[in-house]
C-alpha cells in the first residue's frame, strides 16, 4: 500500500494500491476494499488512481460517487 499524501488533513483515506483495472483503498478504521473496473466501471476507477495521486478529494469522491460499488472487503 501506498501512503494516501492527504493534502487537506482530514481524509478518512490512509492508504491506497492501484493495480490493472483496479485499486484497493485502506481507510483510517483499518478496512479495505478493492474497487474493479467491473465493480465501479473503468472510469471510474481511473478518478480513483487520479485522486489517490494527487493527494486530494479521494475520500470524498467515494462518499459521493462510488459508494458500496466495491468488488470485494479485504479486511
């Protein structure tokens, strides 16, 4: 997993591991989940590594796009 730069503070994301078609999101109560190009469709996907990267409005995109959308709870 990679550290999630979180710019504002405030994200409830710790961690991220992007991955073909895919990226697994580690939040601060310590569950992660693996969103898939077929879970959440490819774009969206593709917003998720972009957000991750840039540090900024991960969390937030995922309150209010992807929702339960996710392939599968890995922990």
């Amino acid at each position: 997993m990679r550290p999630y730069p979180n710019l504002n503070g405030d994200s409830g994301v710790r961690a991220y591991l992007p991955g073909p078609d895919a990226i697994a999101i580690e939040f601060v109560d310590g569950s992660v989940y693996l969103y898939t190009a077929q879970s959440a469709g490819a774009e969206t996907i593709a917003s998720m590594v972009e957000l991750a990267e840039s540090g900024r409005g991960l969390s937030t995109y995922i309150s209010q796009h992807v929702r339960e959308a996710y392939a599968e709870k890995l922990r």
